[in-house]
C-alpha cells in the first residue's frame, strides 16, 4: 500500500510541488525517477512509522515530531525566527478585531430579511481559518521584503473578502446538498428555503466583488476571480465520477484543489501581492496555501468518518450520504475491491453507505489519507520557509500542523 498513491499522484498535477526536494524529503522518492534503495527503505520505515502511529494515537499526527527540528508545544513555542508566541490564532486574531462587524457593514442593505440570512453566518463561530491565514501571510510577506510587519488595509480587506466567499459558497453548497445543519445551527436553505438561500450567497458574493473592486489593484481582482471560477469548477467536478482508478485519485485532487485549497492560495497570493514585488515571494505563498488547503480538505474528508457529528456541527458520513467518495474510500478500494461497484452506484443501494463505511474503518483509509496529508502540510512547510524568519511565518508553519491535529 505504500506506494500506490505514487501512482495516483503520476500525471495529477494538484500533487505537492517537488521542486528540488532537500535531503530525506519524501519527495525524493517520487515517480518521476528510480528511488535510491536506501531513500526507499527510509521511505517504508517512516511510512510504516507514520501507520504505526496514527493507528495506535489516531488524534495525534503531528508532523513536527517527525519531519522538522521547529519545537511544537501546544501555547507557547520559541520558534524558529527565536521570538515567543502563544498559537497561531491568537497570534493572526490581532489584526482580525472587528472582522465579523465589518464584514456585516459590507452587507448592510435595507431589506430586512435578505440583511439577516446573509449576515446569519458571520456570528463569530466559524474558525476564522481563511481570514488568520491570510493576515499570518500578509506579515510574513512584508517581513520577508521591508521589515514591515505591519498589515495594510488592502491586505486586512482580503481577510475579509476571503471569508465573504468562503462563506457564499458554503451557503450554496448546502441548497446543492439539501444540508440542514452547520456550524451546529440550521442552514440559511433549511430557514428561508433554498431560493432565498441562493440569492443570499449571490449577495454575499456581490458584496465581496464590491470590496474586492474598491482595493483598485487589477493584478489580485484577477487572481480572486479565479477563486470563484475553481469553486465553480469543482463543485462541478464533484457532480461528476471517474470509472478508471488512477483518474479517479486525479479527479478527487483536482476538486479538492478548486473547491478547498484555490481560495486559501489565492488569498495568500493576493496579499503577497500587495505586500512584496518579488514573484518568487508570491509563488512561495500560493504554494504555501495550495498545500495546506488541499491538507485541510484531506483532514476534513477523515473527520467525516472518525468524528462525530456534535464536534463538527454537521452530520459526519455525510459524504457517503452523498454519493461521494472521498480519500478514505478511495484508498480502502484498495484492499476492498468490492467498493468499486458501490463507487460507481454512488452508494445509492440500501446499506450502501453503512457498507462502505465499515469498509473504510476496517482498511487503512483513514492513516493513508492523513499520511497524504501530512505529505502536502510537509510541503507547505517547505515552502514557507524560504522566506526570511519572522513570527507569523514560523506561526503559518505552526499552523499547518494545527491542519492535521484538528478535530473539527
Ligand atoms: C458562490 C462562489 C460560489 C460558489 C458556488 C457551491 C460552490 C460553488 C462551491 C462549494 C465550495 C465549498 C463549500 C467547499 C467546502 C470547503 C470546506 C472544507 C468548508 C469547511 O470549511 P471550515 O471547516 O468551515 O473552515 P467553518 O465553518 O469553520 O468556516
């Protein structure tokens, strides 16, 4: 089994970037040449490492302890730029007050009742994740150029904006899905009904365009645009299936990358943008937020089958309810060959969904899928540390690992 997303990964571009892959780097037993033996059996045994962790401490898969040497405690680390902070969030929040009121002054309309369902998610219980990673970037990237750790209010405004459309697409994704609940409380859809739900999303979305225009800089308008083309796209994407395995494991990247990890790239680019003339800086910070998006997706698709529903505020399984099949699935096909034809039906057979759930838990497609995304979080690190040390940046390091150990 641990080669076999080699060979998923051979032609899908949405695979962690392997430029010029450091010592012991994972990378270097790609599928692009022979591996050396020696690198290979390092690769087994820490593979096997890997599993024997996460089966035996199924919440604890903490990079830190197994690639890098930044020293990770939970409140308060010295990091690598040798300064002290608390945690990445606490960290990114200070220049996130106010974030909720503001964004509802974007959204302040006279209708009533279109004002309230598209203010009704920024209530502050969402985890702000989008909005502390861009403003974490936006420091790290004024650092890494003038020693300016100040954030401009252009690169706040994209915090924000990035959390408007986060926020539109989630409420169109749940008329798309029929959701009732998230975030713990009854969806817009499930309240107003799903055609006042979709305009709500319209107008949240419109507002963001609107604050997006009034930053006045053509370069990152195109770059956020694409965001809502890639959602769109992969949303797309999820409607569809693949017959053939390989495309399969494609296919999912793909859409993982347009619906997940597009927008937190692209945020990350946009405020490197504003910050920094340099294109490498910029590639550096997309590559940053691809990875760690597509990580945080792949962790999200784990929590649908390890967490319940109370901690993640919606119906965990929920994928499998929808006909999805998701990275642990996917890797369980594997050993379980017989999921093929449940794949292909959509789980839409009665039993179907508790079938191919017991199939999962009982294969390695939850460790597999969070081995993957330990591998992408690796190298979101990677990239990231190219730049010049600062706090926020070693907070963005840290904040990939937070990916992997969250437990909604
Ligand atoms: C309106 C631009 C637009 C898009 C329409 C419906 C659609 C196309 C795209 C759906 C994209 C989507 C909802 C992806 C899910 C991404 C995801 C992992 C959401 C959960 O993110 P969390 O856990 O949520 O950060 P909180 O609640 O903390 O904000």
């Amino acid at each position: 089994m641990a080669s076999c997303w080699w060979r998923w990964r051979r032609g899908c571009s949405w695979r962690p970037a392997a430029r010029s892959p450091g010592p012991g780097s994972p990378d270097r037993a790609g599928p692009c040449g022979p591996r050396p033996a020696a690198t290979a059996c390092a690769q087994m045994s820490y593979f096997n490492l890997v599993k024997s962790l996460t089966s035996a401490f199924p919440n604890m898969y903490s990079i830190s302890r197994l690639h890098h040497t930044t020293s990770s405690v939970d409140c308060c680390s010295k990091t690598r730029s040798g300064e002290k902070y608390t945690d990445p969030f606490k960290l990114g929040r200070r220049d996130l007050k106010g974030l909720y009121e503001d964004i509802r002054k974007e959204l302040l309309i006279s209708a009533t009742e279109l004002k309230e369902m598209s203010q009704y998610y920024f209530d502050g219980k969402g985890k702000a994740f989008r909005p502390i990673i861009v403003v974490l970037m936006a420091r790290a990237c004024n650092t890494h150029y003038n020693n300016s750790r100040d954030v401009q209010a252009s690169q706040r405004a994209i915090a924000l904006i990035a959390e408007m459309i986060h926020t539109a697409s989630l409420v169109h994704d749940d008329v798309i899905d029929d959701a009732s609940s998230r975030r713990g409380k009854h969806t817009v859809n499930k309240i107003w009904g799903e055609k006042k739900a979709v305009l709500a999303g319209d107008l949240i979305l419109s507002a963001a365009s609107i604050a997006l225009a009034r930053i006045g800089n053509t370069t990152v308008i195109s770059i956020l645009t694409q965001v809502i083309e890639d959602l769109v796209r992969g949303e797309f994407l999820q409607l569809g299936s693949k017959e053939n395995e390989n495309e399969r494991f494609a296919h999912y990247l793909e859409k993982t990358f347009k619906k997940t990890a597009s927008l937190i790239a692209n945020s990350c680019k946009a405020v490197s943008v504003l910050g920094c003339p340099d294109p490498v800086v910029h590639e550096i910070a997309y590559q940053y937020g691809k990875n760690v998006g597509i990580a945080f997706q792949l962790i999200d698709d784990v929590l649908d089958f390890t967490s319940c529903s109370d901690q993640m505020g919606k119906p965990t399984s929920a994928d499998l309810k929808l006909g999805l099949a998701t990275g642990p699935v996917l890797f369980a096909c594997r050993q379980f060959p017989e999921m093929n034809a449940m794949i292909m039906r959509r789980f839409s057979l009665p039993g179907d969904v508790d079938k191919a759930r017991q199939y999962v838990l009982q294969s390695d497609g939850v460790q597999q899928t969070t081995y993957l995304a330990q591998r992408y979080c690796h190298e979101a690190i990677r990239e990231i540390s190219k730049l010049r040390p600062s706090p926020e940046r070693d907070a963005l390091i840290q904040l990939s690992e937070t990916v992997l150990t969250r437990d909604k």
